[in-house]
C-alpha cells in the first residue's frame, strides 16, 4: 500500500504508526510507565537530573502515565516521532518511547540495571512509499523484521514493550537476550512481553524533523528540540561503587546510568538496524 505522495507526511505517520501494548505493571515501589519528555525536575530539565532513586514513596513523574482507553497518555507528550528523508524516496520515520523509569531485569532474585530516564524506539523504513522493514531496539540491540512480518492493528505495525525494561519485541512472550543479537524463548536476562495496555504514541507525541545534512532537529508545532540535541546519558548518574545505595552482583551494578536520547540514535543510519558488532538481520518471520 503506497503512501499518496500528497498526503501530508504527519498522516502518513500517523497511518503506519507502531501500535505499542505495554505493561504497565507495578512493582517494587514504582512503575515504569511511559512519561513527559520535556517535564523539569526541581527546575532543571529531567535529562540531568540528580534524584535520589531510592527514596520511597516514588513522587508521581517517576510513576509515569497509564495510556487511557483511547491510547493516550493524558497530558504527558511520552513519544517523539522523527522523520529522516534520506532523499530518493527513501525515509525513515522513528517512534521515540520515553519512560521516566527503568525497572531492570531480575537475574538469579536480584534486580539489577534500574536507572531514571529510559528511552526505546521502533523504526519503520519506508521505500517510494511503502513500509518495508521495522527495527524494535531491545537495550544495547535490538531486532529488525519485514514490515509484512509484523502484527498489526490495521496498517500499523505493533510493538510489545516489555515490563520494567521496555525493550521492544514483535511477539509477546518471554525473551532471553543474555547473549547480545541471539533473543531465545528462555535463560537467565529475561524480558516478558504480552497484551497489555494499548498505547497509541500518535497521541501524546512530539514530531520532529530530522535534517540529514547537518543532523538538526526541526521541530514541528512547537516540539521542543533541546531533548532531542542532548547527547548524554539521560537522568541522573551511576551511583558509585561506595555509595550506600549501590549494590553489585556478579559484576552488575543494581543503580545504573540512564540510555542516551533520540540523538544519539543513529537517526541518519544506513542499514534499518543501527551499526554494531551484530549482523543485521532482516527477519521475515516473527520470532522471540
Ligand atoms: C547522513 O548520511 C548521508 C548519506 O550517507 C551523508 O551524506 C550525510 O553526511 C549524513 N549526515 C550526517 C549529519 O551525518
């Protein structure tokens, strides 16, 4: 199905837009739900912000927002969408998740890897028109599949994210990924994924364009860009190894320094899976 060349592109977005089931659940002392991109903390901006992670109970933005039953995550602005037009009927359009925190997975009964600030994103690689491959980012990785491949709701392809650490997958499910590019059905780091509450990104989403001549952000209808431009590592830093909070396991640190942002996405990539160690993979069937 090609996109009508004078459709406004923001429809076309909207029209192929990943649908995304998250699972909001709860546990320990706070949510990860999606959030507000652009919310100050104590006045600064909440991608450097210092918060003691440990301190109970969790105050409401570290909470996030439940999508309502339309989608939408009521006032909060939790996704930014960004288009790069690669030129020659070539663009990518990202959807850009952000949750304010990251519940890491629980390895051998210990959690480890929470961290303040998270992002996660899918990407749909359109041709002359025509969705042709989705990547779904998983923590250092992440997986890319043909568009034909995915669920959908309608056109729109959908994305599970999963609890606590919002990694994307294209199937729900549980998802060991211990080893970096090889996802098995089961193991030590795992993920899960399943129908949970249906977030609709289009709904509370920044839009942005992005230039691949000189790699700025355009922001549309006001989008703030400081967000996207900030290339350091989102919330507040890694608690040190003497910190009374810290806490180690087998070399995992349980407190950790948030992801980079959207900027530091590779959003000019040439492959639809960002450069890595890992080969990228276009998978035509779904798989963990
Ligand atoms: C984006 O990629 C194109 C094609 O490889 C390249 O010409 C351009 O310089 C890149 N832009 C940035 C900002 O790196």
């Amino acid at each position: 199905m090609p996109i009508d060349a004078e459709k406004p592109m923001r429809e076309v977005l909207i029209m192929f837009a990943i649908t995304l089931l998250v699972l909001c659940w709860h546990y320990g002392f706070v949510v990860a739900r999606p959030s507000e991109i652009a919310r100050r903390v104590d006045g600064v901006p909440n991608y450097v912000i210092d918060y003691d992670i440990t301190k109970s109970p969790a105050p409401k933005w570290l909470e996030g927002v439940v999508p309502d039953s339309s989608g939408k995550t009521g006032s909060a602005v939790s996704s930014a969408i960004i288009v790069n037009d690669h030129g020659s009927g070539a663009i990518d359009a990202f959807y850009m998740y952000f949750y304010a925190y990251n519940q890491g997975n629980t390895v051998l009964g210990q959690e480890l890897g929470d961290h303040i600030g998270d992002w996660e994103h899918n990407m749909i690689r359109f041709k002359d028109g025509v969705p042709q491959h989705v990547w779904y980012s998983q923590h250092s990785g992440g997986q890319a599949f043909t568009y034909r491949a995915t669920e959908k709701v309608g056109k729109r392809p959908v994305s599970y994210s999963a609890k606590g650490s919002h990694a994307n997958y294209a199937i729900g499910g549980k998802h060991d990924h211990t080893i970096p590019g090889l996802n098995l059905p089961d193991g030590l780091i795992v993920d899960h994924t399943s129908k949970g509450v249906s977030w609709d990104p289009t709904l509370s989403s920044y839009y942005y364009n992005f230039k691949p001549s000189d790699g700025s952000f355009e922001g549309i209808n006001n989008s703030p860009v400081a967000p996207m431009n900030f290339k350091g590592k989102w919330g507040d830093a890694q608690y040190k190894d003497d910190d009374k909070r810290q806490k180690e396991f087998f070399g995992f640190k349980k407190f950790v320094g948030g992801p980079t942002g959207p900027g530091d996405k590779q959003l000019n990539r040439t492959k639809v899976c960002p450069e890595s160690d890992v080969p990228c993979v276009l998978r035509d069937k779904l798989v963990p």
